[in-house]
C-alpha cells in the first residue's frame, strides 16, 4: 500500500499533536491523472495511461507554511544524460532509449528512504485523497479534513527522484 488509510485523522489534529511534541510533519494531496499517450498518432499506436501522483508542489508542513526539502536531486544529471543519449541515438548506425525501472519511486517506502537519508531526513508525510476516493467509513464517520500517512514514495513527492536514485545504489 502506499497511504495507509486506517490510521485516518482530521489534518488539524495531526497538525496540533505534531506542535505540541515538536514533530515536523508534512501535508500533501494525491491527484488522479489519465492522459491518452500518442494522441497524436494514429489510433493503433495510442493508450491511455493513469498515475496517481502527489502533488508536491503545494507541501505545507505543521504551521501552515510550505515545506522546505533538500535541493538534492537526480533530475540535472539525468537530464543531461538523456540529452547525451538523444545526441548519440542520432548518429548514423546508432539508436538510444531511456526509460525508467516500471514503477521505479513506488518500490521504495518512505521508511526505507529514511534509513537512506537520515532519521529525521524526511518528516512523516500526511496525505488528502481526492473526496470521491475517500473509504465510505471516512464518509459515515462525519470526517471533515481527512489525512492519512504517505508510507510509499510516489511521483511528484520533491524527494521522490533523490530517494530512488539513493536506493537504487543500495542494491
């Protein structure tokens, strides 16, 4: 699982609880997506494709205020390693891909990322699913603000590219 929604609380709560022990905690959303890959080819070569994301660029931590993450991260090599790719793929005789491991970010917990970076690297991280994916009991209970903890990395987490690439290394 990558959210553990039985352990369900209002966002104020958690929010209270984490000033009143001095705990760093981190709020963030999931969101849906579903495109249609290739639309622009013809229809043999089209599917569609759905990924739930976290949405970190609107993480607030316990006072309300944005969250502030490492400025570590994997994108600027990786970006220039696949321009380098694309350059030689361009070359007479030569061919390049790139892609990542299928559902590279969620094979890592947030826990096992920890251990990787720091006990207190990465606060406990509280996420809102959309309201037309709350459980029914979140609805019967009266829940208002719902949260529940993020126990699996996923895309768009501002850590989700470093914490991969550190425990890709492990390995």
């Amino acid at each position: 699982a990558t959210w553990d929604t039985a352990t369900v609380q209002e966002k104020h709560i958690v929010a209270e609880n984490a000033r009143i022990n001095g705990e760093q905690v981190n709020f963030g959303e999931i969101r849906i997506l579903c495109h249609l890959k290739n639309s622009e080819l013809a229809i043999i070569h089209q599917s569609w494709k759905g990924r739930i994301v976290f949405r970190g660029d609107i993480v607030k931590d316990e006072t309300g205020h944005y969250a502030v993450f490492s400025e570590q991260s994997t994108s600027a090599s990786h970006m220039t390693g696949t321009k380098f790719i694309d350059a030689i793929a361009r070359f007479e005789g030569c061919k390049g891909e790139d892609a990542d491991a299928e559902s590279a970010y969620t094979q890592l917990t947030l826990a096992e990322a920890a251990k990787l970076l720091g006990v207190n690297a990465i606060p406990k991280t509280w996420i809102s699913l959309p309201r037309d994916k709350w459980p029914q009991d979140w609805i019967d209970k009266g829940y208002k603000d719902p949260v529940c903890p993020l126990i699996g990395n996923l895309y768009g987490h501002p850590l989700a590219g470093l914490l991969w690439d550190k425990a890709s290394q492990e390995k």
